[in-house]
C-alpha cells in the first residue's frame, strides 16, 4: 500500500520576458524538486512557481540570481489566488 505524503506549497506568480520562459524554467527545474514552474499566460509572460514551503529561501535566491544577471521578473499577487485569468492583480518589485 501506498502512502502519499501532503507537501505544504506556496504559489507565486512572475511577469517575465515572454522569450524568457523556457529559459527561468530550465533553471527552476534544473533544482530537481525544488520547484515547479507552469506558464499561465504566454502571450503576458505571466508564469507560476509551486515551492514546497521549506525550500522558498532557495528559489528566491535563485530569482534574485535570475534579475542580477538581467533576467526581468515582476512578482504579481493574484487578488483571488486562483489561475483564472482575467482577475485583477498587482505588481510588486521582487
């Protein structure tokens, strides 16, 4: 029998160069299980990280790596913290 254990996540959303996408996900995924990346909007380069709670220092580390090295990213706080397009949102600077 099999045993699933419940990871706690949190979910942050990015606006980024749209020709950028492959590239943030390559890295992100490049860290085997420290995130998982999906893109919400291409057309908006507005991408979304699941971060198990324990490594959330890492991967905005990694973030933080990304901008220096001129990778543009805006974080976006979804009003109604569901993928559905269309709500409103706010950018914050990462």
């Amino acid at each position: 029998m099999r045993h699933l254990v419940k990871m706690d996540t949190i979910k942050r959303y990015y606006r980024v160069d749209r020709r950028e996408i492959f590239f943030i996900q390559s890295i992100i995924e490049g860290y085997d299980g420290l995130a998982t990346m999906s893109t919400v909007d291409p057309n908006r380069g507005l991408i979304r990280l699941i971060i198990p709670t324990d490594a959330e220092t890492d991967v905005l580390d990694i973030l933080q790596d990304l901008k220096i090295s001129g990778i543009l990213m805006e974080a976006v706080v979804r009003e109604d913290s569901t993928t559905t397009l269309g709500h409103e949102e706010k950018i914050i600077t990462l």
